[in-house]
C-alpha cells in the first residue's frame, strides 16, 4: 500500500451512519490504508437533541471524535462519505460541511481525490440512491474521483446491491437490515486500493 491516507467523514443522529463508517474504516485498514474518523458539525437545537434519547445518548457517545475540517480533506487521499437521506438527499450538517469546501476547492486541493460514499433511510426505497448520487454532484464539482462499488463483489447484494454505494434502511428499533457489514467493507477496500494506483502512478509520474 502507498501510504494511504483515508478519511471516514459521516453524519448520524442515533448512530446508523456511525456503524457504517466504523465498518468503512475496518475495510480501509484491512487494505491498509491510514484511516481516520471524523464527525461533521452537528447544526441542530440542544433541545431537538435532549428530546430524544437515542440521538442524545448517540451525541455522548461520539463526543470524542473530531469535527471535519476542509484541512483534513486536503490531507486525505481518499474520503468515504457516510450520511442518512433526508428527503432523497444529504443531511443538511453534511451538506453544510461540503459547503465549506470551496476554498479548498478554489485552490485545486480537491482535484484526484479518491471519494466514494454510503447512506441509510428507514426504508428500502427511500430515496438511498438520489442521495448518494446527489452527494456525487459535489463530488464532480471538486474534480474528485468517484469509486463506486458497482456490483464489483456478490457480497454487495447482502446489502440491497445498490450499485451507487452501500445503502441500508433502518427499522423503527434502529436495526440495520440485511448484512451491510460485508458491503461496506469491500467498498472502502476498494476505495483504498484505487487510491493506491493513482497515488503511485502520480508518484511515478
């Protein structure tokens, strides 16, 4: 592996996106891949968040996780991006970071980025693909690299078989359906070995 940098950028409210991102990064360590995790900035009302417990206990649990900084973009490779659909699109405290990426953007840092990127809904026809693929609309402004998974693996339709990105959909008790595990691993190890080829062509350019 060429060094690898990745980074896990995700948005979750009770905790849905955070196991796919924590699975995302057992696949990009596994490729071996520098895998970090980040939070992006949580926009909505304490009260909104006090008022329901899964999201409140899901807060305290991930207090200790570092917001995202377009800082960490330019120093990342490659980025796994990993939000809930809202209405068949980004959550808007992703959407909100990604907002701040122009500068970045401006100076070219974002240009050959390896990204690739998952999502949850509470149902299986949620709107998971016009959100991962909107998310992939930024993703072309920046100059970025999309790596879908694409049907790359048989264990991706343990998943649903999107073949945009991981996506799963959530029953009222919070449970992932299906086995998503399997999924998200292999499309970060795919994220991470794709990743690998253009560092080292670039570096051998």
């Amino acid at each position: 592996m060429a060094n690898v940098n990745m980074a896990i950028v995700f948005y979750s409210s009770t905790g849905t996106n955070y196991q796919l991102a924590q699975w995302a990064a057992e696949g990009g360590r596994e490729a071996g891949a520098q895998v970090k995790i980040y939070k992006v900035q949580e926009l909505a009302p304490q009260s909104a968040i006090d008022a329901n417990p899964a999201w409140k206990a899901h807060v305290e649990a991930t207090r200790d996780i570092p917001v995202v900084t377009p800082d960490d973009i330019v120093q990342a490779d490659a980025i796994i991006f990993s939000t809930p659909t809202r209405f068949g699109n980004v959550a808007s405290q992703m959407k909100q970071f990604l907002d701040t990426t122009g500068g970045i953007w401006f100076q070219g840092k974002t240009a050959n980025k390896v990204v690739s990127a998952m999502t949850s809904a509470q149902n299986a026809h949620g709107g998971q693909e016009a959100t991962i693929l909107s998310l992939y609309t930024t993703m072309y402004h920046w100059g970025a690299i999309v790596v879908a998974p694409g049907y790359t693996d048989p264990v991706l339709y343990a998943a649903g078989g999107n073949p945009y990105g991981t996506s799963v959909s959530v029953d009222q008790d919070g449970k992932i359906a299906g086995d998503a595990q399997g999924a998200v691993v292999h499309q970060a190890k795919r994220v991470a070995m794709v990743a690998e080829w253009i560092k080292r062509g670039i570096s051998n350019g």
